[in-house]
C-alpha cells in the first residue's frame, strides 16, 4: 500500500512541479536527463506545497502572465 501512495505522490507532485514552476517557460539544458532528474526531485522535496499550489491554480486558472496566453491577451 505504501508503495503505491509513494507513486500517486510521485507523479502529482511532478505534475504539480511543471504546473507551478515551469508552466509558460522554455528551458534548455544539455540533458535531458538533469532536466527530468531536477523536476522530479524538486517534486519529491516540495510536493507537500507545489501539489495544493497547483490544483489551485487549476481550479481559479490562475495565470502566471507569461506566455503564449499572456501575449494574446
């Protein structure tokens, strides 16, 4: 049982990572691999905040002012 918690905890905290910090942004790094490691572990670390912060901003479509959305505006 625990381990399927840890894997529902897993993927939303890393929706709620994209959904929080990188939504609107274009980032580049060398790998792809630091750059999926990095969102996961921030994830894991700060879930407990990015995961209630998210589905807040889906919930009130909170926009962060940039972006495609910002700019057509």
């Amino acid at each position: 049982m625990e381990t399927v918690l840890l894997i529902i905890y897993a993927a939303a905290s890393y929706w709620a990572t994209n959904k929080v910090l990188y939504e609107g942004k274009v980032v580049f790094y060398s790998s792809a691999y630091v750059h999926y490691m990095k969102k996961f572990l921030i994830g894991m670390m700060f879930g407990w905040i990015l995961i209630p912060i998210a589905i807040l901003k889906c919930i009130f479509q909170i926009d962060s002012g940039l972006g495609i959305r910002a700019i057509a505006r």
